[in-house]
C-alpha cells in the first residue's frame, strides 16, 4: 500500500511539474524555462524536480513524448472511423494532427522560438526522434498491419515512415492549408503502400 501511494504522489507531481512546463514553454518559450521557476510554480524544492527529471532535457523530452500520446489518441480514433478505406483514413488522420497542431499552445511557442533562434525543444519533434519517432511509427506500423494485412511488411515500414516524417515536417513549415496538406500527404502514402497502383484490398 505504501509503495503504491509512494508511486501515485510521484506520478502526480510529474504531471504537476509537465503542466507547469507545458504553461511556461507556451507563455514564454524553451529558453525562458527554468528548473527554480518550475519548482516554485508546482510548491516544490528544485532538488525535488532534479530527483524526479534530471535535467531540463529531460522534461522537454517527456513534454515532447506526452504530446505525441495525446495525438496519438486522436489519430487512432480518425483511423479506426475510416478503417475500411487506408487512404481516407490517412487523410483523416494527417488532417487532424495538422489541425490540432495550428491551434496547439506549446507547438505554436516552440516554432516561434525557433524561427528566433531557439529550437532546442524543436529538435524533440525532429532531429531528436529517439522515441518519439520511433514510438509513433511502431504504433502505426500496428495498426496498419492490423487494419490493411494485404500490404506487405516492406511497403507498410516505407508507408509507416513516410506519413510521419512528412506531418512533422508540414508542422514545421506548413505549406498549404491542413485539408490540402493532408490528402496530398495521404496519396504519397497509399502509393507506396500500394505500389502497383491499387488503393486498397
């Protein structure tokens, strides 16, 4: 009972500590965030936030990686709307996490701080995507091997990468509108799942 009670309380202030993160980053950018300001916003010493995170690096990757979780929600629930047909339910799903990602505070921040200079918390979204990346590609590569078993294992590993390389980089510098983005997105997509020009079973 005391070790469950000792776990809830930590997993409690983690959270505690990653809004306060996610609020910090949103209102004043990765540079501006501190381990002391952290702690004072959550009522903790600042060893307590070291004990629980380390390092600074530490909290954007977590950031980083409960953000992706709470796309990844959204996308499985577009995909499994759409299940029947792969590249609807790839245009669905890219244009939701492009939509969620115009309007998200802490996306917003850190683009805008890298397009000043710091793009810190921007490489966990990109050059850094130990394991964010690799989380979301096996999710997907799961998924469609559940839902599309037709498409062979080399065309849905392609597939699987190529979906999210491209929505990150359509985060990043967005080209066009989300809908536009999306269906082109999801037609590079079934093409190489579908390489000889099927769009499906």
């Amino acid at each position: 009972m005391a070790t469950r009670f000792r776990q809830t309380v930590r997993s409690v202030l983690r959270e505690q500590v990653l809004d306060a993160a996610y609020a910090q980053v949103a209102a004043g950018g990765w540079g501006k965030l501190g381990i002391a300001g952290l702690a004072r916003a959550v009522g903790v010493s600042r060893q307590t936030v070291y004990n629980e995170f380390g390092t600074k690096d530490a909290i954007g990757l977590a950031l980083a990686e409960r953000e992706a979780e709470r796309f990844m929600i959204g996308i499985v629930r577009e995909l499994d709307a759409h299940r029947a047909d792969l590249r609807a339910a790839a245009t669905a799903g890219v244009g939701f996490v492009l939509r969620q990602a115009s309007d998200n505070p802490l996306i917003k921040a850190v683009l805008t701080a890298a397009r000043s200079g710091d793009d810190e918390l921007l490489a966990y979204l990109t050059t850094r995507h130990d394991p964010v990346f690799d989380t979301a590609m096996a999710l997907l590569d799961a998924y469609a091997q559940d839902a599309w078993p037709e498409v062979d294992a080399e065309s849905r590993s392609l597939a699987v990468e190529t979906i999210v390389r491209l929505t990150v980089s359509h985060i990043v510098q967005p080209l066009g509108a989300a809908e536009e983005s999306a269906a082109r997105i999801a037609a590079i997509t079934t093409r190489i799942a579908y390489p000889g020009g099927r769009s499906g079973p």
